[in-house]
C-alpha cells in the first residue's frame, strides 16, 4: 500500500478503556469564566505522595476525551513512565463540533474564556493533594488541531504554569480571530509570524519566558495547510527571542536536521533549534505523505495514522527534558 493510500484512517472510534489498573475520573471545574468537565488518568501504581509530571490533552474537533485517549494511547505511556494526563472536555454546547473556540479573542488572553477554564483545571488537580502529587516544574500542555492552536494559546497566556506545549496539526497564536479568519488560516496559512510572535510575547506579560514547543504536521494535511506547522516554528522563535536574548535562532538554520523512515514506512524529518547554551528549544517533525492525523495514533482511532512515528512518544520526551525553570 503506497503512503499517499495511508494518510488518514478516521473510522469509527473505539471507546475508551483504561490499561489495566489505572484508573479514569471524570471530574468538573466552574469558574469565573465558565465550566467544563475533564477526565484525570492516573497510572497504574500510583502513590499520593509521589510528586508526577501532568500532561494535558486537547482534543480535535468532532472528538471527546475518551477517543482522544484512545487513539492517541497517552494513557498506556503514563502507565510506563508515571505521569498524570489531564483531558478537558469541549460540549457541542459551546461549539457545534466539539471545537476549541480557539479564534474567538475573548479565548486568546489570560484570565479569559476558554484558555482560563483550561487553566482553572491544571490548577484544580495541582490543589488536589488528596487524589495526586503534581510537581508543577512539570506541567504540559498539547493538543491537535483545534486542541493544538488552543495550546499555543495557552503557551501564550499561561507561560507559568506551563514547562513547554505540543502543537499537532495547529497553527500559531492568534492565526485567526474570527470564524472567517481562522478558515482562511487553516486554508492558507496565518499572518506573518514575526507579528504573531510579538503578539504571544505581549500575551506573556510579566510571566515572559522562552516556551519550549514541539510541533507535528503532516506535509498531506488538507484540513490545516501544512504551512501552518513552520508558522507555528516561527512564531515561537519570535516569541522566544523576545522572551529571553539567549534564543536567536532563525527557521532556516536548525541546529540539526534528521530524516528517518517510521516503522510504518512514512519517511518524516525532525529539525530542532538551540539557544546559545545549546539546549533544545524547538523541535519541528514533519510526516512525508500523512494527512490529518495523530501521527502513530491507535489503528481505529479517530483522526490516527499508526504509520507514522509516534507523536505521543516524542512529545513525551521531549517534556521530560524540559521542566520549568
């Protein structure tokens, strides 16, 4: 089967079970701002006490928590390695396809809308020191799609309680701020991500800080152009450079440039920068002939392509190399 065949596999999604012994809880927040529901995983073995890394998950459109779960397989890797993942929940109430509203500007700024309910519910299981031990050096956030520009969003707006974001299949931070805009966005790509970048960084306030990003797109993403995935890049690189002199890279000089071929047989190049210091502060992978998908998601799952590498493992990894400073 040739790659161009192998681009999307959006089926009917499994329903989600949790690996055995871990255990799901469905919990609510209400804020100032608004509610939502959101489920906790919690690993297999887990012990109060011990201070755990926290994930959170934002789902796509036309997806729940459960699916996003599922196909993405983030549970079973907080089985193997011990970390907490937090799912929000998006309702058809609030958007007709379960979208995160993330062009909508009240959503865009801290202390508001969506990205503050977001936030609200990092907050909500770091207090809960009865149920889990957060260590909040260690606190991410990523997404797909809708649930990847909303990252960025958060990334943008919350830079303290967030380590470093992983963006798949998203765009930049305010890549529309309408529903006419963001069509456009995912069509065609956003505005210059240098202005974008100084728009973060003024997002950031006084809690400025290089933001560590991870970025995955598919180079056949017709749903979100993947020109998108490199503003993302680039964006973050003006936002960073702002945000801390140490970071001064440029798009077309990585620091390292890989190509791999994936079990799955999608070749895929990963690209990084550094900062003066020589630490990574941005990884760039791009899946040859993948459309819109989670790349090496579940077979079944909704919006996963299983013969990609696996992005759950890579942003994984590349977290845990990034706690906040």
């Amino acid at each position: 089967m040739s790659n161009a065949k192998r681009t999307r596999t959006v089926s009917k999604p499994q329903h989600f079970t949790s690996p055995p012994h871990g255990t799901l809880q469905k919990l609510t927040y209400t804020g100032p701002t608004g509610s939502a529901n959101y489920y906790v995983y919690t690993p297999a073995h887990y012990h109060v006490g011990t201070s755990m890394p926290m994930i959170i998950m934002l789902h796509p459109c036309m997806q729940t928590p459960e699916d996003f779960a599922a196909g993405t397989g983030m549970n079973d890797l907080a089985n193997q390695h011990n970390f907490i993942v937090v799912y929000p929940e998006q309702t058809s109430q609030n958007n007709g396809g379960e979208c995160w509203n993330w062009f909508d500007p009240a959503n865009q700024v801290r202390g508001s809308g969506e990205a503050a309910i977001i936030a609200g519910i990092a907050h909500q299981v770091e207090n809960n020191t009865s149920r889990w031990t957060i260590d909040k050096k260690r606190v991410y956030v990523a997404g797909m799609s809708a649930g990847a520009a909303m990252s960025v969003i958060m990334g943008a707006t919350y830079p303290d309680i967030f380590a470093a974001i992983g963006v798949h299949s998203g765009l930049e931070y305010q890549a529309g701020t309408s529903v006419t805009s963001s069509v456009t966005a995912m069509a065609f790509g956003g505005p210059d991500p240098t202005q974008q970048g100084q728009a973060a960084y003024h997002a950031m306030g006084k809690y400025a800080r290089a933001m560590p990003v991870i970025v995955f797109h598919g180079s056949a993403d017709t749903t979100v152009n993947p020109i998108n995935g490199q503003q993302v890049v680039e964006q973050w690189m003006e936002t960073n450079h702002l945000a801390s002199k140490a970071y001064n890279a440029r798009f077309s000089s990585p620091a390292s440039t890989i190509t791999h071929i994936s079990p799955g047989g999608y070749p895929y190049t990963v690209q990084k920068w550094k900062d003066k210091r020589g630490h990574v502060v941005a990884e760039y992978w791009v899946v040859d002939g993948m459309g819109h998908a989670w790349s090496g998601g579940r077979l079944g799952g909704l919006f996963t392509d299983p013969f990609g590498p696996s992005a759950s493992q890579a942003m994984y990894e590349f977290f845990m190399n990034h706690p906040r400073h």
